[in-house]
C-alpha cells in the first residue's frame, strides 16, 4: 500500500462504496451527489462476498483496510469509512468497537451504552463521533480524511431519524442527530466534515 500525497484525476470516475450499510451509502450519495463521478455498490460490481476483516486499532486503519481490500479485489477505486462514538467518560469507549459495542443490533448498542453511563452526570457525559474515510485505488495509492462532532450522551432516546448511536447523541443545539433532517445532519455530523473533505480533495466543492 502506497499512501498518496496529492490524489489522482478523477475524470469521471466510478467507485465503490466499501459498506452493506443502506444509511451510510444514503449520506456518501447525498454529500458526493454533485462530484463527476458515479458510486456503486458492492452488489453492483460482483463484490457482495468481500468481507475484510477490521482489525485495526483506529479508525484510520480500518478505513484503509476496507478500501485497499476492495480496490484490489474490483481493480476500481473504492471509498471506505470507519466511524464511531468516543465517550470520554468510558476512556474514549466504545471507539472502533462501535458497531459491535454490545455484539447485538443498534439497540442493544444504545442500551449498553447507557447501561455502562449509570451515575454519570450530564455534563461529564462528553462525547464526539468520528468518521474516518479512505479513497484507494487499484495500484496501491490511498488516501484519508477524518471529521469530527462533539456532543454529549443523553439518558433516554429522542427522535425518529439517524442510526446507531443518533438518538442518544445531543449536539450543540440540545437536540439529537435523530431529530434532525439528513440535509441537516450532513452539515454538522462527523461523516459530512469528512465528505466533504474528501470532494475538496477529489476536486469537488
């Protein structure tokens, strides 16, 4: 794996969304909408049985994991996240454990997470979501992007919208990333700062 200092010249280029996640490919379309390039999905170029095996120790290397893995198994440029929450409370837990923080579903997730929160006042209960995405391409180039968003761990779910830890996660305005729209949770979230600036560095917006 080479890492890249300055990415290529994507003229109209497709890549592949490195996820089965129906939510994460929703906010890669939105966000990457108006760059000249086309994205797919695994299932729609033969890459529905790739499964890399995230054993990295940051977000950043489970990023690079997943994009390379696919790149060169499709020969085509592949875009790959890893995020999670950090609770400064739990040392920074669940991090890269997050999606399978509790070995169950989202809300086993939530439900664990406030389980280990029990006693811990509102204002200690700092946390940020971080998004972490890797552009690779076939020849071993990479490169990565990471936002960002602080916020704090409510005591019960609010909101209808979101996925995985939104209905718990309290941003600046009071509200949660599951009361929001997704055109709004784009400009604040920890993923849209990093799409973002992965269509600067691909010669987007």
């Amino acid at each position: 794996m080479t890492k890249m200092s300055e990415p290529m010249n994507t003229d109209r280029t497709t890549f592949v969304v490195a996820t089965h996640n129906p939510h994460k490919l929703k906010e890669f379309a939105r966000i990457l909408q108006p760059l000249s390039i086309d994205i797919v999905t695994p299932s729609q170029c033969g890459g529905e049985s790739i499964d890399p095996v995230e054993d990295g120790d940051t977000f950043e290397a489970n990023a690079v994991i997943k994009a390379t893995t696919f790149a060169k198994s499709l020969h085509m440029p592949a875009l790959a996240d890893d995020s999670g929450i950090c609770v400064d409370a739990l040392g920074g837990a669940p991090g890269v454990y997050s999606a399978r923080y509790s070995g169950g579903n989202d809300d086993d997730n939530n439900e664990f997470l406030l389980k280990n929160l029990e006693g811990v006042p509102f204002e200690q209960r700092t946390a940020r979501y971080v998004c972490v995405i890797c552009c690779a391409y076939p020849n071993g180039e990479y490169f990565t992007v990471r936002g960002e968003c602080e916020g704090r761990i409510g005591f019960a779910y609010r909101g209808e919208n979101g996925f995985g830890y939104d209905p718990l996660f309290y941003f600046e305005s009071g509200r949660t990333f599951a009361e929001i729209s997704g055109e709004e949770k784009d400009v604040l979230s920890h993923r849209g700062k990093a799409l973002r600036l992965l269509a600067e560095k691909l010669g987007g917006r």
